[in-house]
C-alpha cells in the first residue's frame, strides 16, 4: 500500500516537474502588469531610431518604475497597425499626415502634436558624399542609387521630389533601388549594394554611419517639407507614464537630442 | 471596380518567370544530389542531407541577411560575379534566382530522393544484368519510375517560390519587372493604404496556392498515398 502511494507521488512529482517550467512562464506572463507597474509601448518611424533611443534612455532614468519599449518600423504599416488595433501607446510619424487622419477618425487621445522637420542627405561609403550634388546621380557610373519607397514612405516621396527638382528623376530610373523605409535604405548603402542612398539626416549623423562617409544635405527649397508628428492613442487612455513620455518629448533636454541627429524643431528658429 | 493596374500585371508575371526559371534550375540541381543521397553510403550523407533541409527551418531573414552580404561588393559571391563581369546580383532577377533556388531547394530535392530511394536497387541490377550502362539505367530505369516524385517536386518548388516575400524583400530593391514580384507588391499596396488593390492580389494568390495543394493531393489520393 505504502510502496504504491510512493509510487504515485513519484509520478505526481515526475509530472509536476514536466509542467513546472511551463506554468511558471505562464505565472509570469500575469504578474509583471501588476508588479513592475505602467507598461507602454512605442511606435516610431524608423528615422528615429538613434535619436528616440537615446530619448528613451534618459527617460528610462527619470522613471525607472515604468516599462518603454520602442517599436521601429514604417509610418504607413504603423497607422494601418494603430487602425486594426495595433498596441502601441504613442505613434511617431515621419510624416504629420499620418497621425492627423487616425485623429480625424477618432483614434487619437489628444491633438497630434508636431515634434520636428526632417531634412534629407546624399549620403555614400564609397564615395565622398559630400562633395556629389544631386545633379552627379545622372552620371551611370555612379552605380546604383537607394531610397526609401515613395509610393509610402514619407522620406522616400521627399526624394522622388528633390529628384525631380534637380532633373534627374528619368536619368536614375533604371538604377533605382527602394528600401521598405529609411533604415533599409541606409543598410542598402552601408553594405555596398547601393553606392548612393537619399537617407534621413539623422540616421546619416548616427556615429557608426557618420564614421563611414561623408553627407551632402540636400537644399530644403527642393522637397515639401517632412513635417512630423506624434499622438497618444486611444490604448494610451489613463496612463500616466504614457503622458509623461508624451510631455517629455517637449522639454529642453529631448528637444538637444533631436537637434543633435539634425531634427529642426518647431518652434526654433 | 478597382481592378489589377499594369505595375500588378507586371509583377504577377515577373513572379511566373521567377518561379519557372527557379524550378527549371532547381530540378537540374536538385536531382543529382536527391540521387546522390539515395544511392551513397557516404559518412557525408547525413550532413548533406542537413544542409538541404537548412531553408526549411530558417528564417528568410538570415538566408536574406547572409545573401546580402554574400552577394555585395565585398562578399565572396560579389566580388566572383565582379571578377565575372556579371556584376553586382542584390536587386536583379538573377539574384533573386539564386536567393530562391536556396530557399526552395529542400522542396525538389526531398520528394525526388524519397521516389528514388523508393525504386530500391532491385531494377537498377535488374538493368545491370542486361547490360545497361550506368546512364542508361538512370535515365531509363530510374527517372520514368521516380516521375510522381518529380511532379510532386515541380509543383512544390514552384509553389513554394511563388510564396517567397522575405528573402525577395531583402535582396530585392523593389524594382519593377525586375525584383518586384507578387508578394512585394501586396506589402507596398497594404503600406500605401491601397486596400482594393491588396485584395486583388491577395485573393488571386489564395485560389492559385488552393488549386496548387488541391492538383498535389488530388494526385496523391489517386496514387494511393504514395510520395511526398
């Protein structure tokens, strides 16, 4: 009798053991919320990256009792994420155009609030950028020429018009490569595949590219500009940390940061 | 009615032409090492048959990654295809016939080493005895038997090119008629909000990945079974 309940608590504790991984991930996955207090998430177009990384560290130190992850991706794919009920707390865009229609249609908390103009660079490894004007890409010998797609990235439709203002849109089609968005398109040039990229200034200022190569910034006056704006979505209702990262993004030590990758701020000059 | 535009024409097409080169390499290829991994007794059999299958649990994103870099200007295969005077491969078709032969190659290659294994040596020495000569017995013993195995091969590699989008989105640069093929362009309408355009195409990906699976096991039920 005893041999048998001993063999049955083996079994119990054999089973126990089996599943005990699996159940305390599970466990797991239900407490943080209510331990490691507020949660949010963060959508931003990929020009961002290093400058919202940073942000988002100093941030991190100012309220180490919440939780900011940062998602880097397309503006567009973003919006149409935040209408099918993307998680994402905040959404910066690339292009202001973006947040002020999820606005229009209800899915904002609060007004969409512009945070910077981007500005657009030849930028090569190759080839000392900053020396090449627009007008030189019409040369094939030049290779190939990355940039983000315009048909939905903000920065890739500012190229398609900086192209065309300097005449030489016809003359690069058939050496023409479109990155997903920004950061793809610097990677095309950063691996060589491409010997010229129209990319953000800001990912062009990032130390590992900067060290690579030269910029040449490409005159204002020849794009519309890539006014940018960011909003507290409908999931953000109620967070405080959420409002704070909000508000953050105004103060004096964000706004250095910005300018720092190149970002021009609203109300700066 | 929005329907499909010439750009979706152009790469509905581009991806046929993709799809059929690709399978047409991928069945030179893929036969002698699907033959080879029947026939050896090689201790390099089963790292061989490893590497093979890598696609299968990869993800694009390294085969892409990896291609990238392989293929650029300072990777092994770029600076092989500079010396060559082919030039760079990312952000041609070329490339992308290299990048999916990669992907695709466990789909020709095992449903034709399980139809060759399946024949057995039995006919091979039947062949033998009568004097057939190695080629001979592959090319008329070995091959006509192995045929179910060559179909279910050619109709999953294609199939399965058909359905690439990771590896195309890495290497490919988006270019018309050249890299931007069905799937790519699916993701460039979904990003550009032009949702009547993404179902088009998205639907006729659906009938044509249904009929494909459909002729496949339609076949199989008919042969009773047999190979996969």
């Amino acid at each position: 009798m005893n041999k048998r309940f001993g063999a049955c608590g083996a079994r119990l504790r054999a089973a126990l053991r089996l599943l005990g991984l699996p159940l305390l991930l599970a466990l797991q996955a239900l407490v943080p919320a209510a331990v490691a207090g507020e949660r949010i998430t963060v959508a931003a177009a990929s020009d961002l990256k290093f400058a919202l990384d940073e942000i988002v560290a100093d941030f991190r130190r100012a309220h180490p009792e919440g939780t900011v992850d940062v998602v880097y991706g397309s503006s567009g794919k973003f919006a149409t994420q935040i209408r099918q009920g993307g998680p994402f707390d905040l959404y910066f865009s690339a292009d202001i155009a973006y947040p002020r229609a999820l606005e229009a249609e209800g899915l904002a908390l609060g007004p969409t609030r512009p945070y910077a103009l981007g500005r657009i660079v030849l930028w090569s490894r190759s080839r000392d950028a900053s020396a090449l004007r627009l007008q030189d890409l019409a040369d094939p010998a030049i290779g190939r020429i990355a940039i983000a797609n315009p048909r939905h990235a903000p920065y890739g439709k500012r190229a398609e018009e900086a192209l065309r203002a300097a005449g030489v849109w016809e003359a690069v089609q058939p050496r023409l490569v479109q990155g997903e968005n920004i950061a793809q398109t610097a990677q095309f040039v950063q691996t060589g595949n491409a010997t010229v990229g129209i990319i953000a200034l800001s990912l062009a200022l990032n130390p590992a590219l900067a060290a690579q190569g030269g910029h040449h910034l490409i005159d204002a006056a020849l794009h519309a500009p890539l006014a940018q704006g960011f909003i507290l979505t409908r999931k953000a209702e109620g967070k405080v940390l959420a409002a704070a990262f909000a508000d953050y993004i105004g103060t004096e030590a964000a706004r250095a940061v910005l300018r720092r990758y190149g970002f021009e701020l609203p109300a700066d000059d | 009615m929005p329907s499909l535009t010439s750009a979706d024409w152009s790469a509905v097409w581009l991806t046929f032409k993709l799809a059929t080169v690709s399978t047409v390499i991928l069945l030179l290829v893929g036969t002698p090492i699907a033959w080879w991994l029947a026939r050896t007794r090689s201790k390099w059999k089963g790292v061989v048959g490893a590497v093979v299958a890598l696609p299968l649990v990869l993800p694009p994103t390294v085969i892409g990654f990896y291609l990238l870099v392989a293929m650029g200007p300072e990777g092994p295969v770029g600076r092989l295809t500079t010396a060559l005077g082919i030039g760079l491969l990312p952000f041609s078709f070329a490339g992308l016939v290299v990048g999916s032969v990669i992907y695709s190659l466990p789909f020709v290659v095992q449903p034709v080493h399980n139809a060759f294994e399946a024949i057995g040596r039995r006919p091979l020495e039947v062949a033998a005895t009568l004097r057939a000569g190695p080629w001979d017995s592959f090319f008329t013993v070995a091959l006509p038997l192995a045929r179910p195995g060559f179909v279910t091969a050619t109709i999953l590699g294609f199939a399965h090119t058909v359905g690439e989008f990771g590896v195309v989105l890495m290497i490919g640069g988006n270019i018309p008629d050249s890299t931007r093929v069905v799937s790519v362009a699916i993701y460039d309408h979904v990003e550009a909000l032009e949702y009547a355009e993404a179902h088009w195409l998205s639907a006729g990906m659906l009938a044509f990945s249904f009929l494909v699976l459909l002729a496949l096991y339609g076949r199989r039920r008919q042969a009773g079974g047999g190979l996969g």
